[in-house]
C-alpha cells in the first residue's frame, strides 16, 4: 500500500488500483503504462514538477502531450516556471521519478490538472511506484489535491 492509495482511502475516495509489469528499458513510464494496461493514452496522465527556484507546483497531464511551460505558469500565476531537477522532485515528494504520484506526496505541492480530464469518467495516475496506477475520478482527484484544471498543454 503507497502512500496514494492510503491517502484516497482515508479520505473515502474510490480509486482502482491497475499494476504491470515494469520494463527497465521503457523509454516512457507513461506511455507503457497506457500500452501494458491496454488504456487510451488520452486516460493515462503523468506528473510533472516545476519550479521558478523559489517554489515548486505540480502539473498532470496526458503522456501524450508536452507541457507548455507558459501555460502552467500563467495556471499558478507566475511568470516563469522551468522543469524542476529530477532529484529535486524524487526528495520533494517522496516518490522516484516514473512512479511521482500527484497523491501522497511527502509535501503538498499546488497542482493543475489538464482540463482534458474533466471529460474523462477515469483517469489514471501513478500509484506511487513504477508499474503501478490508480484509476480515479477527476474531480475526486482535484478535491483530494486541492487542485485545479488548466489549459497547460503544448497544441
């Protein structure tokens, strides 16, 4: 049990846990979670940390996309946000990177969640290990972050 899934239980919130097995050779951790679970890849999201070296915010999106790093700036009302150092973000949240989940994280972080996922019924995001996802509600998954939704993908 991650620290995600304890989160979403104690605060009652049903989730669906879906685990494969992990290729060490993947060269996305995205994008074989969406093929090993035989998932859209517009369902599957991955999180991503940012900073402007003074604060740190968390941003999930499709794996499909890039992140549009004036869009998520403008999303947490900042000027300028870059992509926060992988170790940065692996001490920041407890999680090593391919399995960072939004959820559980050792520090709550302020989250955007790509306005994609409001149309979805499930979503899917990291466990809190590689080869581990949570399939969840959107709107369940911002109320347990206190996040929002934003445009913060590349076109």
């Amino acid at each position: 049990m991650t620290p995600a899934c304890k989160v979403l239980k104690s605060n009652k919130i049903e989730f669906s846990i879906h685990e494969y097995e992990h290729d060490v050779n993947a060269k996305s951790f995205g994008l074989e979670a969406a093929e090993k679970l035989a998932l859209n890849v517009e369902e599957v999201f991955k999180t991503l940390m940012v900073t402007d070296d003074k604060n740190y915010f968390v941003a999930v999106l499709p794996v499909s996309h890039q992140l549009n790093l004036k869009k998520v700036a403008a999303a947490f009302g900042t000027k300028k946000l870059h992509m926060a150092n992988p170790k940065d973000a692996e001490r920041l949240t407890g999680y090593l990177v391919g399995g960072i989940s939004p959820v559980g994280q050792k520090k709550r972080l302020k989250t955007v969640i790509c306005e994609s996922a409001k149309d979805l019924e499930t979503m899917y995001v990291s466990g809190g290990r590689r080869g581990l996802d949570i399939g969840i509600h959107p709107s369940d998954l911002a109320k347990v972050l206190g996040a929002h939704f934003a445009d913060i993908v590349e076109e």
